[in-house]
C-alpha cells in the first residue's frame, strides 16, 4: 500500500511538471515571431517568464495539495492491503489526480485571458508581442502581478472546486 502511495506522489509529480513545461511552451510561442531582438536575453521576457511561473504556481500548488488529501483518503480507506483494494485505491486516486490536475491547467489558461482584460483596464489597448520588442518590462510585471493577487483572492473558491471531484467515501462508525 505505501508503495503503491508513494508511486502515485512520483508519478503525479512528473505528471504536473510536464503540464507545467507544456503550458510554459505554449505560453511562450506568442513571442517565436520576433525576428529583430533577442527576446529572451531581455528583462520584459524574464519578467514575464516569472510571472507565467507564478500564476502556474498559483494554480498548481493548491491541486497538488488535494491530490495529496484525495491519495490520503482512498489509502486510508481502502480495504486491507489485498492486491484488488490496492488496485482499486490507485485507480480512484490516479483519476482524481487527472482530473485535478485538468482543472489547475483550466484554470490558469482562464486567469491568462483574463489578465489582458485586467491590464487593458490600466493600460488601455495593448500586444504583449509588441511591449516585449520594446522591452517593457512593466507591463509584464503589473499584468501578472494582478493577476497573481486576482488568483489567491479567488483561492477559496477554487480549493471548494478543486475539492467537489474528491471521492466520496462512506466511513463505517460502529458503536
């Protein structure tokens, strides 16, 4: 059973830290058009790079934590230490985790959109291709920067979300 646990932690971990990667290349594809500066030698680049990086911190780091719980539970639960309750623990767990991990990814691509929104409030109409050829670096840090706090004031909200896929078990009490 704990090996079987601790194989699901691994395997989660590799799991968000190639959807983490992922999303990062995908994110970072806007910029593979410009030609004229060396935009990832530039400070607006890293500043944006660590803004992608902590809004994917910000949603990934609560999932991780109720994959955690939701191993937690099923291991705690499962019946005996037979070869079909580990099974079955490890199938329950390995879908909430999936399933877990979709919505943090969901849900950073639903706070990347929403940033040019929150931006275009204070900066008017802008390209982030554009403020990177210029290298504002600014503009990277507010627009991530609201969007990092939008994020943890929402958190509740999306723990509650993240915590309505948890399986349901019924826990025998006896008198």
């Amino acid at each position: 059973m704990t090996a079987s646990c601790i194989f699901l932690f691994i395997l989660t971990g590799i799991v968000t830290i190639s959807v983490l990667t992922g999303i990062l290349r995908l994110a970072g594809r806007i910029f593979h058009r410009i030609t004229q500066v060396p935009y990832k030698e530039s400070p607006a680049f890293s500043a944006w790079f660590a803004g992608t990086t902590a809004m994917l911190a910000a949603a990934l780091i609560p999932s991780m934590n109720v994959v955690m719980e939701t191993a937690d539970l099923v291991y705690g639960t499962a019946t005996g230490n037979t070869p079909l309750g580990v099974k079955d623990a490890f199938t329950a767990a390995s879908k909430t985790g999936g399933i877990v991990i979709l919505l943090a990814s969901i849900w950073f691509w639903i706070w990347y959109t929403i940033s040019d929104y929150l931006v275009t409030a204070v900066w008017g109409k802008t390209n982030a291709v554009t403020e990177m050829e210029l290298g504002n670096m600014g503009y990277f840090i507010v627009r991530y920067l609201f969007a990092v706090l939008c994020m943890v004031l929402v958190n509740p909200f999306y723990l509650s979300l993240l915590r309505y896929f948890i399986p349901n078990i019924a826990i025998p009490f006896y008198r």
